[in-house]
C-alpha cells in the first residue's frame, strides 16, 4: 500500500483503493467514505479494515451478545462488566479479580506454537491491562481425531506454545480440556484464559481523557508479524485444501512479556497512568482508537516516532501490525518523566508517541504529513452490524430423531466390562497427564488444585487463605444436537466443577466458537446458543462479565460443530477446605447425588462405541444444578465430604474411575433399585455429583440433602484396589490404569 495523506485522499476521489484485498465489503467500503466525507487515505483504510473485521468488531454477532447485557442483572460481586479488557468481580477482603477467555484458533492451526503462545500472551496482556497481577491460566483446547496425522502436527506445538509461554512468565496452568473430534481437523480451537487479582483501587479502564496527556507506547519494537493476523485471518473460513491466507502469525517473547507485566504493575503501584490498553488484534489500530474513543475524543499520533524492528515497514503496515508484547498509556506530562524511569530499569523500551487533544478526532501523522483524521469512535465502536439471516437446519429434526437411546446396548456383563474399558481408554476420557505435565501448574506455590481437578483453584491470600477457582467447559456434540441446550449444558457442567471444589460461581466469561456467519445454519446455531446461554446465566444469577467470539471456523462447506465454551470463576473463604476429587480413604461412603436417567444423545459411549451422534442431549433443570452447588459448597465447607467428581462426559463410571486413580484406592458399587447397570454408569444425565463422605458425617450429610430435597443415594463404599460393580465385573486399578494413561502418548509420542 502507498502513503497518502487527508488532503490528497480529498483531492482524488476516484482512486482506486484495495479495499475487497483487505476484507471490506463493498458497502462497507461506501460507508467509511460516508463518513469521512471522501475517500479513506491508505493508512485510514488499513484502521477500518482491521477494526471492522469481524473478530475485532463483532459485526455478525453483537445483536445476540446484547442479551448478556440487557436479560441478566449485574450482582453484587460485579465491579466492570462488559465492554473492557475484562470483567471484574469483588471476591471480598478488597480483593477484585479478573478474568476472560479468548481464542486465537486459526494462527494456531498455520504455526501451533506461536499461534498458541501468543494467544496466551495476548489474553494475559488484557488482563495487565486492567490493572491486575496475572496469577494463573487455562487452556481449553479441541483437535481434529486423535488419530489423523494432522493432529500429530498441531497438538504437540500448541501445548509447547501454551507450556513455554506459560511456564516463562511463571505462571500456573491450571485448568482447561483437551477434546478430539474430526469436526476440528482443519479447524483447531486454541482458547487461552487467564485470572488476574488486584484490589479494588487499583483497577485501570482503557480510556484517554486529558487533554495535554501524552499517550506512551511501550514495549517491544513494531515489526512485520503478524500484519492482519488475528484481524483478518479470523475473519474468513479456510479453503477446504488449506488455509488461502498465511499472513506472518504473532511471533512471542515471554521473557520480554514477563519484564512488560513487572515494568507495568510498578507504574500502576505508583499510580502513574490515567488510561491503559493492551496491543493485540489490530494493534496500534485498535489501542490508539479505543483509547481515544472511550476517552475525551481527541488524538495526535506522530507514527513516525513508534519504535520498529523493521524500518521498511510503511505507515498502514505498523498501523495494522500484530506484533506482540506491546502496551499503550495514557500519562499526564508531570508522570512522565518517572514513567520512563520505571521502563528505563526494568529494560522496557518506551516512547512518547502523541497527545490527547481538545478535539473529538483521532489524527495521525507521519513525518509532518496527516494521513489519519478519523471519528475514534467510527473505527472502534460504529463499525457495520449485520442482521444475518438465520434458520433452523434442515437436517437438524433428522439428526435428533436418529435417537441414541435406541442404539445397542451391551448384553452380557463381560460386554459391558469391555465398554466401560474401552471408554476409559478413549482419546477424550483417557488421562491428558501427557499434555499437562508440560504446563508448570504449581509456579509461584499458591495451587491448590489443578487438571485433572474438577476445577483449578489458586490462593490469593496467604495469610486468610482466600481463593479462587475457575472450570471451562463446552460439548460441540451437544451443541450440534440442540445448541440453546448445549449451551446451557456448558454453563452448568462449569458451575457444578466450580462448586464440586467447594468453590461459590460468582461469574462467567465465554470463549463462542463457531463456522461461518454467511451460512444461515451456522447463525441459527449461534442464535440458539448465546439466547441458551443467556436465559441460563439469568436464572443462575452468575453475570456474563466478557467474552470472546470466534467465527468462520470451517473448511470449506464444512463447520466444526457448534461450540460455546464458558468459564466460570467461583470464590472460596479458605482453599483449605476445598474439595479434591480423589478417593484416598478406605472405608468412604460414596453417594450419587441427582437422578439418572437413559439420556445418551451425544454421549461419550455413543461416539466411542458407536460413532454415533444424534437424538437429543441431557435435559437441563437449573434450580436442581443450584441446589447441587449449594449442598455441594456447604457440604465441603462444613467437613462433610472428602471428596467429590461432578458426573458429565462419560458418566458415573468414568468419574469413579478417574476419582480411584487420583486417589489410588477402589471402589465398590451397587446399582440401585430401579436402574439397570448399563443406564447407571453411562447415562450422561445433568445435574449430579458422586460425593465420598465420612463415616462419622453420612447421618448429617444425607439429612441436609433430605431436608434440602436432593436426591442422595448410597452406591458403594471406597475399598480395594479395583472398580467392582456388584453383580456386573471388577476391573482392577493396575489395569485401568494401563488403560487410561497409555492412549495419549500412544497417539502422539
């Protein structure tokens, strides 16, 4: 692209501008001349192209996400809700955290490392950002089949990326899920979440008010990576031969991330910023016009003074660059000389690189010349809103009467013994050990619980021993069966995990992650799904706080299934009642919490059994989900439980199992009366919870959960060392082990 300047741009009228090359549409196009009253100046263009695009601007999706804002209340606990870096919640002792979710899908699939280390870096920056220390984070991740080759490529350098990234910022990893379908395969999600802790006094907005405050840009030199990567690369589906468009994704430097985020909390501990924005998509595009926008109005950039590694790059291509590890400030003149001096020590380049103004324009220069005179608010916030049309899928009746409850079931109880091992054994129910240990989940010794914990759980107070806990969960196979339900089954297998830790769901955030918005089957997915998510959060009384979408995740015709992702963040007084999941005491009485019913439409015994996908998911009851956290948070902080595994993929014998390997100990049940075997280990039904409760506490435990009206059923004891399900087999612990922990590293050693 060349440089043109405003004056020139008014002069000639009819140049012809790339426009369509940078992903506008025509009528996109038109209304950006609209607004400026002429054609755009090349770096003027390069702004509205990334801004507008779809990952940036949210144009097909920001008529759903409204509903977060308008159906749910905010509560109590809510301090910055929707619009920031991050929502931010008050967890009490004048504590604040916060928290969010955000992918960077399709850099990951082109280059897995760097792809996932810069949506790790990226996601902490917005955390920084808002004025918080960065103390853990997650990963929920999904792959193409286990067993394509293509999965052998990008999974190993995605779980690198996150662990290298994550382990030299000395962060704990500390939750996520690792999921396999063929639906992923050239659409790989890489959603990165992170938790940051503050006090209330110190949390920071991204906005530049004063006028006479010089906006600071510090960090890494600008270079050519990632120029229109996350912008544009997610803006659009991928051909069904490859990825068309391989611009240079973000490339990482944690060590240099780790001296931004010390240099940047001591410059917030002196209170030396009026306003603060990360770098990420569309950089110094977005930073400069969001600042200005939800500030005063005015700006005066001289681009010319950014630091670069590249000289060669032109105004539109630092404008529009990626690069990492970058944060922009907002400083009054009497700061800014201490400003650098904080930079200067901790070895931070930093450059004053224009001013707020008086004015209500974003104006940017280069060498003298003003190539940008821009309405902020017209780049960062009045980009097009789209009303995509949407429609139920034709072939959406067909696969939810292809009902899996009517599939085969075993016969014989040697049959049932095989399946019950063969789901253990399968990709997305085996161990992930292989993929965690590469994450440090302890750095930095507040921990207390991680993967394969129902929820991670971190102290942030030493000396009261407050905590935090946080899950993520989605099911596509749900979603793509009946996305408002999917949805909804999201939200509470993520607060149940929250609350089985003895942990109280404050929050959420929500990572949406699905195909093309042009294809009206794939909008009516995500219709259903954010009205689900919406209409759950409502009766949950647990506020959406931000969040992230991710479209055009699809090859070719074909779409990934539908997959909204949430994380919920709960707090916990003291994390030393938290609750494990493991079985460790013989002699533990194990009860299942719920009812069970024969729901196995998109179940885990479904598609390992059967390869099957089709009927209906687990029905979702609301008040029975908080009336299992409320019995499941007080009976752990009461001392009732010792351990608890909430039930969902796979079912009661995959969370028994997972609980006697954790803990090294058996177990045997008995299946009650009115169940068969089969339907009371593998059903998928919500709402329950298998609980390990003391002897000497069953009389109290069971008559709170009577009094309460939870079905608490006795289903076995904590004893031996194998699963033995009375009347049906035994299993041995050895040979579930062998089977659990041996698929993952067989797959992709």
């Amino acid at each position: 692209m060349t440089l043109d300047t405003v004056k020139h741009a008014g002069e000639t009228p009819d140049a012809e501008q790339p426009w369509k090359e940078l992903g506008l549409k025509e009528d996109e196009y038109a209304r950006i001349r609209e607004i400026l009253g002429r054609r755009p100046t090349g770096a003027e263009l390069a702004m509205y192209s990334v801004m507008w695009s779809e990952h940036c601007s949210y144009k097909s999706s920001k008529v759903h996400l409204k509903q977060f804002g308008e159906k749910i209340p905010e509560n109590d606990a809510m301090l910055v809700g929707i619009g920031e870096n991050a929502g931010v919640v008050d967890v009490g002792q004048g504590y604040a955290v916060t928290f969010k979710v955000e992918s960077h899908n399709h850099p990951s699939y082109i280059e897995p490392y760097q792809g996932a280390a810069t949506g790790v870096g990226g996601i902490v920056r917005d955390i920084l950002a808002m004025g918080a220390r960065p103390v853990a984070v997650v990963d929920p991740l999904r792959f193409g089949a286990a067993d394509h080759p293509d999965t052998k490529r990008v999974l190993p350098g995605v779980v690198a990326g996150i662990g290298g990234y994550g382990n030299c910022l000395g962060l704990p990893n500390i939750g996520g899920e690792v999921v396999f379908d063929a639906c992923y395969q050239g659409n790989p999600l890489v959603n990165a979440g992170c938790i940051g802790v503050m006090k209330h006094e110190d949390i920071h907005l991204a906005k530049a008010s004063g006028p006479g405050n010089k906006v600071i840009l510090y960090g890494a030199r600008t270079g050519g990576d990632g120029i229109g990567g996350v912008s544009v690369l997610a803006s659009e589906t991928f051909e069904s031969t490859g990825p068309a468009k391989r611009p240079a994704v973000q490339v990482g430097d944690p060590f240099q991330e780790k001296l931004l985020i010390e240099c940047t909390l001591e410059i917030f501990k002196e209170k030396l910023v009026a306003g603060i924005q990360d770098l990420g998509g569309a950089g110094l595009s977005c930073a400069t016009s969001e600042l200005a926008s939800a500030g005063s109005g005015g700006m005066r950039v001289e681009l010319d003074t950014v630091p670069l590694r590249d000289a060669t790059l032109s105004p539109e291509e630092i404008l529009m660059s990626e690069s990492q590890e970058r944060m922009c400030a907002i400083v009054e003149p009497r700061y800014v000389e201490r400003f650098m001096e904080i930079c200067e020590k901790w070895d931070v380049t930093a450059t004053v690189i224009g001013e707020v103004t008086e004015g209500d324009h974003l104006e940017i220069f280069w060498h003298g010349e003003l190539i940008v005179d821009v309405p902020p608010g017209t780049v960062a916030h009045e980009g097009p809103t789209y009303h995509r049309p949407f429609a139920r899928p034709s072939w959406q009746d067909a696969l939810q009467a292809d009902d899996a409850n009517k599939l085969p079931r075993p016969q014989t109880s040697e049959e049932l013994r095989e399946q019950v091992l063969k789901l253990v054994a399968s990709p997305n129910q085996a161990s992930k050990a292989w993929i965690t240990d590469q994450y440090d989940r302890f750095v930095q010794g507040n921990t207390v619980l991680a993967q394969p914990e129902d929820s991670g759980m971190v102290r942030i107070d030493e000396e009261t021993n407050l905590g935090v806990a946080m899950a993520t969960d989605g099911n596509g196979r749900y979603a793509k069966l009946d996305p408002y339900a999917g949805a909804q089954l999201a939200l509470v297998e993520s607060y149940r995990n929250v609350a089985a830790s003895g942990a109280k769901p404050l929050a959420i955030s929500n990572c949406l992650n699905f195909g093309s918005p042009e294809d009206p089957d794939v909008m009516w997915q995500f219709a259903e799904a954010t009205r689900g998510l919406a209409d759950g959060c409502l009766q949950l009384g647990t506020p959406v706080t931000g969040g992230n979408v991710s479209l055009y995740n699809q090859t070719g015709e074909t779409a990934i299934h539908p997959t909204p992702v949430v994380a919920v963040l709960g707090v916990i007084d003291d994390v030393n009642r938290r609750t494990p999941i493991a079985f460790a005491e013989e002699g533990q009485l194990l009860y299942l919490l719920g009812d069970t019913h024969e729901e196995f439409g998109g179940s885990a015994w479904s598609q390992v059994v059967h390869d099957h996908l089709g009927g209906l998911p687990p029905k979702v009851d609301l008040d029975r989900e908080k009336l299992l956290a409320e019995i499941l948070i007080s009976a752990s902080r009461d001392g009732m439980i010792d351990a608890a595994h909430d039930l969902s993929d796979g079912g009661l014998i995959q969370a028994v199992v997972e609980s006697c390997l954790r803990g090294g100990k058996g177990a045997r049940l008995v299946v009650p009366d009115g169940l068969d075997a089969f339907t009371f280990l593998l059903s998928e039904s919500a709402g329950r919870a298998v609980v390990a409760v003391p002897r000497s506490e069953e009389l109290r435990f069971t008559d709170m959960c009577g009094a309460r009206g939870l079905p608490a059923t006795r289903i076995g004891v904590v004893d031996g060392d194998a699963v033995e399900v009375q009347g049906e087999f035994g299993i041995p612990l050895s040979e579930l082990r062998t089977a659990h922990e041996e698929t993952i590293p067989g797959l992709l050693v």
